[in-house]
DNA sequence: CAGTGGTCTAGACCACAAC
DNA sequence: TTGTGGTCTAGACCACTGA
C-alpha cells in the first residue's frame, strides 16, 4: 500500500464509520497533509481516489464534502410497450418526459457493441439521432437517448433522417412501411459516463449511468434500429416483478 | 477548459476516431510532454481522466494501452426462479456458478438504501451474510452476493445467522418455519465498485458494478431478507423479453 | 536490466464562492 | 475579502516487467 492509498483507506473508514457524516467536510487539504506528514499532493491524490468512488466532492472555499446519496427512484420497465399521442414509451415514469431540444440527426460509425446488434460491421456508416429528454417545466433533463438505424432502412424510409418523424416517431414510420409489428428485446448494463454525458445529466465525479439498450425487429427478425438509453445511475434503478414459479430444475 | 482537460480531450478524440486502436499504446509520457510542451503531472492528470473513464489501462513497461471492451454476455432475469439441489437460482446464467469461499456471516449496520427496503432504521444493527460467487473450474470470481437479515428474522430462525444453512439456504428455511411463499421483488442500478469489490472481481478502473438488490417477503408483506448481487457491469449485462401490447393511454 | 509508469515533494500561482 | 480547492512545474527516486 502506498501512501495516498493508506491515506484514502483512512478516510473512507471514517466516512463509513460515520465520523464525518454526510453534508459534512472532511479535514482541509492542509489538516490532512499535517496529520500524515506528507505533501500536498499525496493528500489531493487520496481524495481524487475517494472522488473516483463518489463518496466525496470537492467543494469549493467550503472543504471536501460527503456526498449524501438520495435513495434511487424506481424505472418499471413493465414489458407493456405504452403508446400516447406524442410516441412509445417503455415505462410510466419517463412518460412525462419531454424532449428538451430538437432532436439532432447525423451519420457517423456505429459503436462496436450497437454493430453486432443491428447485423452491421464495426465501423460502419449509420444515422444517428439523439435526444435529450427532461422534465419540461424544470427543463431538467432526465436521459440521453440515441437511436442508431443501419443507412438501407433509412434509404428506404427517409423520413426517419429527418429530426421531425411525425406523430409516434419512427416506429409509427416502420410501421406504416409494412415493417410492423415491430417486435423489441432490452437489456440493461452501465458504464462511465462520456464528458458530454457527465455535462448535460450534471454528473458528479464518480457516478456511472445505466444504459438500456433495446433492438427494435421486423417480425421476420430484420434489425431496425438500436436505442441506447442513459440515465443517472445513482438516481434511478430499474424494477420488475418476479414470477414464482419454482421448477425442479431448469 | 484546463490544460489537462484540453489533453484529455484530444487523446479521447484520437481514441475513438481510431488513430490509437484497441490494443495498442498511446505515446509515452514523455512523447506527450514534448508534443504539448507541459510538465509531466499535466499529462499524468490527464491520462488519469481517460482510465476514470474506463478508455484505457496504463500497463508497466509497456505503455497506456487503449482498453478493448469486450461484448457484453447477457444474464436473462426470466421472472422465473430455478430451485436446483443447491438452492435458488434467478437465471440461468449464474446456476453454473459456486460458492468459492464459505460464506462469511457479520453483523453491522445496515448501507443506507438497504434500511429502507428491510423496514428498519438507518444504521440499525443487522446480519450480514457475504458470499463470493465464481467458476468452479478457474475460480474467477463472477458475482458478490451481500444478505442483509434483520435481527428478529435470525432471532426466530437461528440457523440463519450460520455459515452453512443447508440444502435450499435461507429461503427453503424461511418457508420451512411458515414465512412462505415467499415472493421476491428487483431492481438493477449501478454504482462505482468499493476497492475491495474492485480487488475481488479484478475490476479494472472506470468500470462500474451492476447492482441487482431484490427484496425477499413473506405473503403478509413482511420483509424477510435483503440480496444486493453485483457483476462486473462491462462484462455482463441484464437482458428480458418486451411484451407488445400497446395501449391507447397508461 | 532498461525503460516504462508510479509515487512523492516543495513551491508557485490561480479561481471561485461564501462571508 | 479571503480561504478553500485547482492547476502546473521541476525534479527525484522507486518498482515492476517485458524485451
């Protein structure tokens, strides 16, 4: 163990423990360099390690202070898809959701794991389209959402290049196409946020986000689109039942 | 925009665009000194943002190395809980998997956000029980598995608060003393992992664990038990159906 | 065993926000 | 106004590991 690191350990064990609970400081960066003897440096590396956890966050002209993590709000996915006069929706909570710009619509490589999903080679050339979804009175925005469509649907359906899609979006478009009923599998993973994403959701250091991604199929299984969706992971978590229906073995 | 930000910033962008691919290094610390005429702290800084970000991995005498992220393999939550000889499984994926420690068995206060789900007060008192999860053949541990059991529950059934509570484990002996059917309730978020989660799962920095806390209850509604499993969240990901079945209005 | 990243220091100046 | 954390430098030595 190296300095800094048995400095964190320290501190994170207070923390814990409850001796410098949350809202509070913990001792100024000089306090910690005199109590340990060292410089200031190994004092600013420990906290960026306890910053990293998002246990703490530097605030500063106050000190360094412990985070207060708020109790996660729960997301049903219900496995009922919900269709209003303004689109889809996968759940209730994000319903009330609004776009908080236009949506933006450009071509560019699809990520290495979307490839795979929408049957395209890494790399290739896609249309993108983001959106940026918050409450709309607070214009607080809530998730980042990123539709990814291989270029022969969108050649086919131009519409969907446009970053007005009409009524239902894009999926009410396929639909319409003779694509329908389209047909949608999720799965949910997390991961760092990019520095944009960390920007616009207002992510403190330390702060993964979940990301739900959901391929939309032709019912003859064609790959139509990917949406990958990110929320603040320590806002919000992702709830379902559990049917009991106990086998002997699976 | 800093100095460091500015470096990071270019380095991202020279990573993603594929000038440095998976796999291989980006200039030496010192190259990058000369090319951006800074010290070397600056770029250490720097590099130290893109491994929060999980992009790449500084390896010894051999250079920062840009990270491949491998596919996620997905863990499907069937809404359906296996009961084999070893007791309850809720996917398929992780009935491969042992115990590769006997399980440790604590008591302490309870994390902030469990307290709410077990119906006890923040801070309370209650029985920890701590299971490491793996493969059998390589031991690599694949999961952590964290019970959280409130006092009067281990009061009324001892044989919880021991190492080895026999064939079905806790559930089987809840409903063996009249506690079931038990129904269970999930929910998955994330959060950056603990060091010693990190050690444990050889967490590389930058990836967060995914979190899937499910709540276990008696048919009165009384809260039972409290499991917070968590998975590498860059290697795994939580997968289920959608069922489509649209409605005019939630 | 040489070269990479890792740790640590002392010192300087800056920038922001609470008072 | 001022005290806090933020940035940056120059320099020294260490430790691991792959060629």
């Amino acid at each position: 163990m190296t300095l800094w690191q048995d400095i964190a350990t320290t501190l994170r064990e207070e923390i814990v423990r409850g001796v410098y609970p949350p809202d509070s400081t913990i001792p100024k960066e000089t306090a910690l360099m005199a109590r340990h003897r060292v410089g200031r440096e190994t004092i600013r590396r420990a906290i960026a390690q306890l910053v990293a956890e998002g246990l703490v966050e530097p605030v500063r002209r106050r000190g360094t202070v412990v985070r207060n993590r708020p109790a996660r709000r729960r997301i049903t996915r219900s496995r009922q898809v919900y269709r209003d006069e303004i689109g889809y929706f996968f759940d209730h909570t994000a319903q009330g959701w609004r776009p908080l710009q236009t949506p933006t619509v450009s071509r560019g490589p699809v990520p290495y794991d979307v490839a795979s999903l929408l049957g395209v080679e890494p790399g290739a050339e896609v249309t993108i389209r983001d959106r940026v979804m918050g409450d709309p009175d607070t214009r607080q925005v809530k998730q980042l959402a990123t539709s990814y469509i291989p270029v022969e649907i969108v050649t086919q359906f131009p519409i969907l290049g446009q970053a007005n899609t009409g009524p239902g979006g894009i999926y009410d478009r396929l639909e319409e196409g003779g694509q329908g009923p389209i047909e949608w599998r999720e799965a949910i993973s997390a991961r760092m946020p990019t520095p944009t994403e960390a920007r616009l959701m207002r992510l403190p250091a330390g702060v993964p986000v979940l990301r739900i991604v959901r391929l939309a199929t032709s019912p003859s299984g064609r790959p139509l689109e990917v949406n990958e969706t990110r929320l603040n992971a320590e806002e919000w978590e992702v709830g379902y039942p559990i049917a009991r229906e106990v086998s002997a073995q699976a």
